[in-house]
C-alpha cells in the first residue's frame, strides 16, 4: 500500500509517462457526480465566505477522479490548503467497504487520474491521504482549521458517522459541512447518520439540493443570507423554504424541464459516467441513422 500521506510523487511501480492517463480537457469533462446545481451552490457559498472575510483551509473526504476537487482549489485563498482523503486505487480495510468499492469504483478510481485531472487546473496538487478516511480522526487535521468540508467517501452508516465527526472537530465556527448522497435510495446509511447528526448532534441544516446536504454546527443565518441573495430563479432554479425540527432550511432544485427531454437528461445524470458515455453513444447513432435516412428520397426508419 502507497504511503498514507504523499502529495505529488506516484506509488511506486507505477506506469510509466505513456501509461499516464489523459486528463480532462475541461472541468465538467472530468467523470463523477458533481452536477451543475451543486457546483454553483459550491462556488456560491465558498466565494460567499471570502467576501466576508471568513478564512480557513478545505477538506475533501472521497475526491474519486477530482471534479469537486478543482472547484474547491479555485477558491483557495492565499495560505489556505486543500487535503484530499480517498482509497483510490488502495485496499479498502475492511470486507463491506472493500464490496462497495468493487461495485462501485475499483475499475475506474486511481490516485494517478486524480492527480492528472488536478494539475491540468492547478499548479500545484493538494495535500493527498491515500487511506480511509477514518485515519483522519487521529487529529492530523487541526481542530478548527477548515472553513468547508465536503463528505463523499463510503455509503455504510459507521464510515458516515464517523466522517461526520471529523467535519465537526474540524470545521471552525459557522464553516460549512456538504454531505452527499443524503437521500439517494441506494445509501440509507448515509441517510440516518446525517439526520442522527441533526436530532442529536447538533448539525444545523443549511440547504438541501437534490444529491447534498449543506449544514453547519455554527449560525446558519450567514450562509442562509448569501444563498438568498442570489436570483437563483432567473438561473433555471428553483428555492424553496420548509422548516425541519424547528430549523428553518433551503431547498435548491432545477427547475422542471419539458416532459419530452426532462426524463432523459434525469436518468443521463443519474447513471454513472461509464454508462452515460455508453446511452450518449447509442444516442448519437440513432439520431445520425435518422438523419441519413431522412436525406434520403422516401428514406424512413423502422422501429426494431
């Protein structure tokens, strides 16, 4: 196993340069979840807390190929860093977490993409913890140092849990949490250590878009304040307002799309990257086959 804090040196044995992988050509091209919603609610609230003089570093817990990643090392400050915790291409240490990682990323997560896809954006790669994000708990990350965390590493309740505590110590003050996957019918752990931490642990929610949760253990209001300033209405949004417990609470969703392409562009979103390329491509070729046929005098297209 590669050493648990490295930054910019590959494991060794490693491919070599003809081997590299080919990063993203832009940030939105970089594989993963990270969709246009939660990216400008990222870029909101993190532009949001330098405006008012807010400082703090940024840590990321399950960074997968670095779409999140770039977003959050454009907001670094002068004497802000950037930490990183995820497996990548390591053993997971224990057998539940070394099942969700052959399900979900074994064939597609290594450390080397990530750095690629980082650096075609950066000068520089940000700190990097190749191991569970459970070490993280051993205080490596200063209590109060952070001004964002953002939570996306394991589904299994335990690993929620305990990441969420490593928020709490080190978020300073009104810094924000985002949680992942807090809703999504295939992560129930996720969901009860999320709303274990509200009822229990004194987790303020914040926002809720359709894929994160957005709290704090400080005073919302700030953060609450930001995200209404902005007319998200004319963007293509929509923003919402309920109350929960007593806790007041945004609602950030895309507004609703003509039936004939909403359901498409739905499931193109939900479906991982790998599958996405694949309908893409079946796409693309029906709708050339239709196009050639149509040039063609009398030309139709006959359903299989």
């Amino acid at each position: 196993m590669p050493p648990a804090d490295s930054t910019a040196v590959a494991p060794s044995g490693s491919a070599g340069p003809r081997d590299a992988p080919r990063p993203a050509a832009d940030p939105d091209a970089i594989p993963g979840w990270f969709f246009r919603l939660d990216r400008e609610a990222f870029g909101h609230l993190l532009t949001a807390q330098s405006a008012a003089g807010l400082t703090g570093d940024v840590l990321e817990l399950g960074s997968y190929l670095g779409r999140s990643a770039v977003l959050l090392g454009d907001h670094l400050r002068p004497g802000e860093q950037l930490t990183v915790c995820d497996l990548f291409d390591s053993e997971a240490g224990d057998a539940d977490n070394a099942a969700e990682m052959a399900m979900s990323y074994r064939s597609s997560l290594t450390r080397r993409g990530f750095e690629a896809n980082y650096l075609a954006f950066h000068p520089e790669l940000p700190t990097i913890v190749q191991a569970p994000t459970a070490v993280l708990a051993d205080g490596r990350i200063p209590a109060g140092s952070c001004r964002f965390v953002h939570v996306d590493a394991s589904h299994l309740y335990e690993h929620v849990a305990g990441d969420i505590e490593v928020a709490r110590r080190a978020l300073a003050g009104d810094g924000l949490v985002v949680l992942d996957d807090y809703r999504s019918e295939h992560t129930p752990g996720v969901a009860a250590a999320v709303w274990q931490a509200v009822f229990t642990g004194g987790l303020r929610p914040v926002l809720l878009t359709p894929m994160k949760f957005y709290g704090t253990w400080g005073d919302p209001e700030p953060a609450r304040r930001a995200l209404l300033a902005r007319d998200w209405r004319a963007e293509g949004f929509t923003v919402d307002e309920d109350t929960i417990a007593g806790l007041r609470v945004l609602r950030l969703n895309n507004a609703v799309r003509p039936p004939r392409t909403g359901p498409r562009r739905v499931l193109l979103e939900l479906l991982p990257p790998v599958a996405t390329r694949a309908v893409r491509r079946v796409l693309g070729a029906v709708r050339a086959l239709r196009t050639r046929s149509a040039a063609r005098p009398g030309g139709t297209v006959r359903p299989h």
